[in-house]
C-alpha cells in the first residue's frame, strides 16, 4: 500500500487566513504552508482513493504526480472518498469534484445524510456529475477495487455544527486501510476524542497510525487566541493526552490535522523533541508512507 498525505492541517489551515497567532504569523514569514487533511492511499498504484474531500483539494490533486490523470483524456487513477465526517473540512472539496465522471463516495448514515439535506452538496452535484453515493456500516470491511480493504470504526458522535438538529449516529469515524498482499495496516483519525473501545482494537496490529494531532494542549486555544473552547470540548484528544498512550500500540504514529494554534507546526519547535522520545511524528504535507 501507498500512502500520500496531501493534507495536514485542521479547518482553516496553516497560516489560517485571518488569524495573527503567533504560530500563523510565523508560518506567513517562513512560507511553509500546511493545507486540509485530506490523504490518498493506493493498493495497486493505479486506483487510488481519497481520504477526506478537503477545502483544499484541487490544489492537493494537482500537486500529485501520482495523482495525475491519462493516459485517456478523462481518465483520473482518484476512483473514490472515503469520509470521516461530515465536517466542511472534510467536505468541501466534493465540490471540486464536479468535473468527475466516476467517483465513488463512502460514508456512514449520518455523514451522507447531512450531505443530503442541511449541506445539500449531493443535490447540487447531481447537476453537474453523477456521483455514487455508499452508505457503509461502522466494523463491517468493504473491498475496495485496487485491493485495499477498508473499514470504519466508529469514534464519535460529534456532529458538525450546521446540523442543527440533534441526531444519534457514526458522525466520527476512522479509516483501518489494510492491504492484505502485505499485511500492511494504516489506521487513519484526524478525529479522535479518546483513545478508547473500537479504535483501540482497531490500532492493535497496525503499521502506522495517523492521527489528531489538532491540539498539543487541552487549554491551547485560550493560550494562543485568549479565548475559545478546549480541545475536548471540541471531540479533540490532545497530542499531550495520547501520546503515551499510542507509544505504546507498537505502530509509528504520526499526527496530523494540526490546528493553526498547535505549537508543533513549527518545524523547529521544541515541543517536537518530547514526540520524538515517544517515537512519535507531526506529519507533513506531501510525505509518502510504504507499508
Ligand atoms: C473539527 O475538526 O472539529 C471541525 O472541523 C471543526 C469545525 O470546522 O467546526
Ligand atoms: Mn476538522
Ligand atoms: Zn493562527
């Protein structure tokens, strides 16, 4: 299996555009920009799927070598999405996949459920292309053309904010890629309040884990903007909360979907020498994994 992370940063990016924290001003003047996480995974290097439809990611495909289509005129290796959440950081970008002519989308009930009512981006493609849309169910393994085997594990039950009625369901999954020619398993949660039930069975026997790495510090937000809520309040497990915890699963752990706040954007930030002691990485945008 290949893995592509096109995308490693929470909703807004890094810089996030109208944010003067320090972490943002400092990425402005050094120019490393860190886009939406959004991941691309192969079993055959020729079909590929997505992992998030991130704001960003017509920017991402282009930037792909791997990504790029031919050799028929129309012809993209992109087969499919595989949703975590409904949240717009994870799918805006169906939007951008308006020209496409075969796509597959996967999600839980509920993800494809807001996608056809409050956030009616199913209709409003139906104009333009003709997507399949695949409810799947959390623990039940789906095989995947190019022959990957792919199954959500239920993590939360946070709903985005512009569904504004509450209702019960998988609104948070993670990814278990496993590719059963190697043996390699890549377990994918960009959200993760805990690291509890179905997600630590699933990161048992994993390769590598990449994971919430939204915030470094519980109270982080108020720290870097004077205000806000703390990550768990936000369905956020901070990178100070898990660390230990997912040193120990004997996978290598990477952390993504860093928010704009978190310290460890900062590609010579102290705070990294503590995630190296526990074995563990920040991911970075456009980092390749083999496994
Ligand atoms: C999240 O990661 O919790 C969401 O993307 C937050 C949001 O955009 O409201
Ligand atoms: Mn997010
Ligand atoms: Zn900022």
């Amino acid at each position: 299996m290949r893995v592509r992370l096109l995308g490693t940063a929470a909703g807004g990016g890094v810089p996030q555009w109208n944010c003067a924290c320090t972490a943002c001003r400092r990425a402005r003047k050094a120019g490393t920009v860190r886009t939406q996480d959004c991941v691309a995974v192969t079993g055959d290097g020729r079909t590929w799927y997505l992992l998030n439809a991130s704001p960003d990611l017509r920017a991402q495909l282009v930037a792909a070598p791997e990504l790029a289509p031919g050799p028929g005129p129309r012809q993209t290796p992109v087969r499919g999405v595989l949703l975590c959440t409904a949240e717009l950081d994870h799918t805006l970008g169906l939007l951008a996949l308006r020209e496409a002519e075969r796509i597959t989308v996967y999600g839980t009930a509920a993800v494809l459920g807001a996608l056809s009512g409050p956030f009616p981006v199913r209709d409003i493609l139906a104009a333009y292309t003709s997507l399949t849309w695949t409810p799947i169910a959390a623990g039940e393994p789906i095989t995947l053309p190019g022959g990957l085997t792919a199954t959500a594990v239920t993590v939360g039950a946070k709903r985005p904010r512009y569904v504004a009625t509450p209702s019960a369901g998988d609104w948070v999954v993670a990814w278990r890629i496993a590719d059963p020619r190697t043996g390699g398993v890549l377990v994918y949660a960009p959200c993760l309040p805990a690291v509890a039930g179905p997600f630590r069975t699933a990161v048992a026997g994993a390769r590598v884990v990449v994971v919430d790495g939204t915030f470094l510090y519980d109270d982080e937000m108020a720290r870097a903007t004077g205000g806000g809520r703390t990550a768990t309040a936000m369905g956020h497990l901070p990178v100070s909360a898990s660390l230990r915890d997912l040193a120990t699963a004997g996978a290598r752990v990477l952390y993504t979907h860093l928010n704009n706040t978190n310290p460890l954007c900062a590609p010579d930030a102290p705070e990294r020498d503590t995630l190296a002691a526990y074995g563990a990485e920040v991911a970075e945008d456009g980092q390749a994994i083999n496994l």
